[in-house]
C-alpha cells in the first residue's frame, strides 16, 4: 500500500515530497520544479548553504566549510539574501 501526502502548497495527493528552500513546506516534485524556477530560489540554496557551511566551522571542519561557501558564493555571488538593496 502506499501511503500518500499532501503537498503543502497545491494540496495534491503524492507519494513523493520534498522540502522547499524557501519555507518549511513539504512540497510535491511539480511545485519544487516550479520553485526552482523563481528568481530568488538561488539565493535561498546559497542561504542554506552558507548556514551548513556556519554550523561546519562549529565543528572545526573550516575546510569543508570553505568548500560549501564556495558553492554558495557561486550560486548568489552578491549575497543578495543578507544585502536584500
């Protein structure tokens, strides 16, 4: 039997779900297609990156935590989540 979910943001019933990177939703694999698609989504990946690479460093892992902000200021070179101007 499978068991179905409801995607938070357009309510259809699914045996797969993600979570968003924008929000808390857990979202069905079309609405991550389109959430992929907006314009601040690669800000948001960068965002959760950069707090990823934070919590490394926490852990005395600067190296890989260089790395992971590396990707993250690739994908939002201009921080614009920090510097919303």
């Amino acid at each position: 039997m499978i068991h179905l979910q409801k995607c938070d943001r357009c309510r259809s019933e699914v045996s797969t779900t993600t979570m968003s990177m924008l929000n808390t939703d857990t979202i069905c694999l079309q609405c991550k297609d389109t959430e992929r698609r907006r314009e601040d989504y690669d800000a948001a990946v960068a965002k959760d990156l950069r707090q990823y690479a934070d919590r490394l460093r926490g852990l005395g892992m600067d190296k890989q935590a260089d790395t992971i902000d590396e990707r993250a200021s690739v994908l939002d070179p201009l921080n614009k989540l920090a510097n919303p101007n």
